[in-house]
C-alpha cells in the first residue's frame, strides 16, 4: 500500500452497508413506507412520532427480506432473534432511541466472493440486522440565521444493516463489495439500493497497519457518503490522511469523520462511540421473534438465480467472456433482457453461442450508450425484447448493415417501434440478393477500366474502390460481404 521510514503499511477496511427495504409499510406501523415525493411530516402516527404510549407491531415482510438477504449472503439465520433499544440523544430521533438489533441479529456468520479487477476476492459478513430509519435533518443558512428542519417522514422506515468483517484492503475492493452487495439486494427485490436517493448508504471503518501485522490499527469511521465514487474518494483520502500521520509521529484517534465532497476531505465529526455509549437493552415493547427452518427453507426457494451464479451461466452455457458476463449481470434488467433474447427461437450450439454475444454486444454497447446519453437506468426504460430479437434476426439475414441496425436501434429505443416497421419507413434494407447486386457490380467494372487493370496487374487494394462503387451505386444498400465476393468473381473471370 504504502512505504513510511521503510516500514511496509496496508490498509484495513470494513464497511456498514445500510439499506432501506422495499415493503409497503413501515417497519413498527401502518404508515406508507413510500415518503419520498409527500409533503414533509405527512406520513406519520404517533408510532412515528413517538408519542407516549405508542405500541410498535413488527412488519413481518421486513424480516423475511432480512432472512433473504442473510441467506444470498451465505449466512446462518437465528433461530431466534429480538429488537433492542439503542439510546442516544440526536434531534432526528424524537423518542431518545432507535429500535434496532445488538446481540441478536437475524443473519450472521456469512461471506460474499466478487470480482475486483479479475481476481476474486472474498469477504467476511458479520452480521445482517434490522432496525428503524430515523427522520431526516435539513440544514439551512438564509444569509441571516442558520437553522434546521425535521422530517419526521423517513422515521420508521424499515432498514437493513449489513456489517462486514475488516477484510478489504484497498478503496477499490470496498467499492466492487459494495456495487455487489446492491446487485444482490435488486436481484432478490429486498432494496432499489440507490444511493443517490438514500436507499442505499455506507459508512467506512479505515485503519492502517504494518503489513503482516495481526493486531488492528486505530480505527476511523468514514460517513456523509452518497455515491459510490464518494466511497472510493472518502477511502483514499482517510489511507492518505492516516498515512501521514504515521510519517509525522502524530497519533491517530478513533473518531468519526464525514466526508466534504466540495473540498474532497474527510472532518472530524465527533469522538467514536462504543456499543456500551448507547446503553442497549432489550424492547419492552417487542417479544423475540422464532425464525423455524420451515420458514427460512420457504425464503430460500423463493431466492432468485444470483448475479454470481448467473455470471458463470453466462460463461459456461453461451461462451461468454468473464469481462461480458460481469457486465451483464450487474444489472438485474440488463441480465433478463439478455436471457430474454437468447431463449427466443430455437438455437443450439454456435449459433446459440453466436447469437448470445451479438446481443451481449447490444446491450452492452449500444443500449448503454444511449441509457448514459439519456441518464436513465435500464430498469426505467422499456425495451422489449421481442425488438432486440427482430433486429439481431435482420441482421443475421443480411438485411441491414451494421450502420444501419444502429440507426434502426435507436430510433427503436426512442420510439419503441418495431425494427422491421423503422426500416421499411426509413427505406433502409440491405440488399443480400447476388443477382440484385451483380448489375452494380457489372457497371462498376464497366465504368472503372484503370482500377480493374490495377488490381489485374496485382494491386489488390483496387479492389476496395470498386467495392467502393458498388455501395455507392446501391446507395449504401449492398451487403459489403456480398458485394465484395462479387466484384473479386468478375475481377478474377477477366484474367
């Protein structure tokens, strides 16, 4: 990682991956769990509120998600598990405490493999724990007074925590965890994981140690963190920032940081807590919650293929390349319209293995060019596939050029018209018809006496200007290969 006065550093990272899930309720009442677009304060009961006297019942779908989660994390599931009441005095907590989980959690004991870079690398879960979103501050600063505002919407909402194990050791590696770990969760429908809209948030424990070294370094905890880029800046900067006071003989303190994207630095924040600072007790309110195997084998049926397992699908039934494969699958709506497309018809073999990479390329290349272009997501834009088959079939036919199925792609992607329709309106059809062709061929060579007596006399790249010729007398619509075959069978019938 890193070299100070000729010792050998490396960085020690865990992260703390929070998670709002998707079910249509809060997770202690009745209250909507969808705030985002309602008025502030508009989606809350006293349970919200926490008013005196208030009783929180569980949601039991969040639990389930939790289970789901441990169980595509390789975790073992409690067989019992309980709610606990972390204490602590922040203005977005109206009643003192948060219901979470400490010594109980649903989910432990688990690891995830991934990809960083063409290596897998394999981490620890510690724990996968459910808890209340709290509400959310508003800071603001009219010029004249500075002052804040509370929406208690978000308060309740059900949230996920996923604990790993100090085992990445590079910014990049806490990044690649991170973008599998929300893949995992939109495969099995727990979260939409978007952390620019909040559903998705992390916190970074950074430390550094001598390399080899067993003991941990002093630890800091890295927050204010919204994108994944975010994550990867924040880490560098605590590696950098730790490292040089190292080298200065400064002492290092464990304390929370936030991260200022403005300035690209991370600030101290407040001392570090430690679990006994929230004075955890179990909720009065709440009894434990029996997980039997019966319900957990329920989940687990109910669990789709996972982005890992469908990656080597991928590889091992259509012949794709890792680096493809990986590409594919990181979006759960790219992954199916790909499975879509290549189950259609009935292809076995090289043409099933040819068929899968050409729609691979599409989606991956064109698809993404223009979902970058209009800055959506895929899950946002409504691709049939039925169009993706039809395009990739004409193609194969030779009807249209590569040119051609490019501009009938997207005016397909903006229209959601049919391929065949767009090209017929748009007068684009590759002509693959030799006898259609050979009269351009025939009026090419008639017309162009020095390039044939060119390549006659062996210069062979005469023949792409007459090529050359035959598109633009077709305007554009020979199959290249077909007018190629044909002006080199004339070129040859002459000698």
């Amino acid at each position: 990682m890193t070299t100070i006065a000729g010792v050998d550093y490396e960085a020690v990272i865990g992260l703390e991956v929070h998670s709002q899930l998707l079910t249509r309720s809060k997770m202690f009442c009745a209250c909507a769990s969808g705030y985002q677009d309602a008025p502030p304060n508009t989606v809350v009961c006293e349970v919200c509120m926490g008013m005196p006297g208030a009783m929180p019942v569980v949601n039991e779908k969040a639990v389930e998600m939790v289970i789901a989660t441990g169980l595509a994390l390789s975790c073992k599931i409690a067989e019992y598990t309980k709610f606990d009441r972390k204490n602590y005095p922040y203005p977005d907590l109206m009643k003192g405490y948060q219901i979470s989980q400490y010594d109980w959690p649903i989910a432990y004991e688990g690891r995830l493999a991934f990809d960083v870079e063409g290596a897998i690398k394999t981490v620890r879960i510690t724990r996968v724990h459910l808890e209340e979103d709290v509400a959310k501050l508003m800071h603001r600063d009219d010029g004249v007074e500075r002052y804040s505002l509370l929406d208690v919407n978000r308060a309740g909402v059900p949230l996920m925590e996923i604990v790993s194990e100090p085992d990445m050791r590079s910014a990049e590696e806490a990044r690649a965890y991170l973008t599998t770990i929300r893949s995992i969760l939109r495969y099995i429908g727990a979260s939409t994981a978007n952390m620019e809209e909040g559903s998705f948030r992390c916190d970074a424990n950074v430390s550094i140690r001598p390399r080899g070294a067993e003991d941990l370094g002093t630890k800091v905890e890295v927050k204010n963190m919204n994108s994944f880029r975010s994550v990867y800046n924040a880490i560098e900067y605590e590696i950098k920032r730790q490292s040089r006071m190292m080298a200065e003989g400064s002492r290092i303190v464990q304390e929370t940081r936030g991260w200022v994207e403005g300035r690209g630095v991370t600030v101290s924040q407040r001392s570090k807590e430690y679990a006994s600072d929230y004075r955890y007790f179990p909720e009065p309110d709440l009894p434990p919650i029996a997980i039997d195997r019966e319900w957990a084998r329920r989940v687990e049926q109910g669990l789709p293929e996972l982005p890992e397992a469908r990656k080597t699908r991928f590889v091992t039934d259509y012949g794709l390349p890792a680096a493809d494969a990986q590409l594919l699958v990181s979006s759960k709506a790219a992954a199916d319209l790909f499975d879509s497309v290549v189950s259609a018809g009935q292809m076995a073999g090289d043409a099933l293995r040819k068929r899968a990479k050409l729609a691979g390329n599409w989606i991956t290349g064109e698809l993404t060019r223009l979902l970058n272009a209009e800055g959506v997501a895929i899950e946002d834009k409504q691709v049939e596939p039925a169009h993706v088959v039809e395009l990739l079939d004409m193609i194969d036919a030779g009807r249209l050029s590569t040119s051609m199925a490019r501009s009938v792609f997207e005016e397909m992607y903006n229209t959601g018209g049919s391929p065949g329709e767009i090209a017929e309106q748009a007068g684009m059809s590759q002509i693959s018809d030799a006898d259609e062709v050979q009269a351009a061929v025939d009026k090419a060579v008639s017309e162009n006496p020095q390039p044939v007596a060119d390549y006659l006399g062996g210069k062979e790249n005469a023949m792409r200007f007459l090529v050359g010729q035959v598109m633009k007398a077709t305007r554009g619509k020979a199959n290249p290969q077909v007018a190629f075959e044909l002006v080199r069978e004339k070129l040859e019938s002459m000698r």
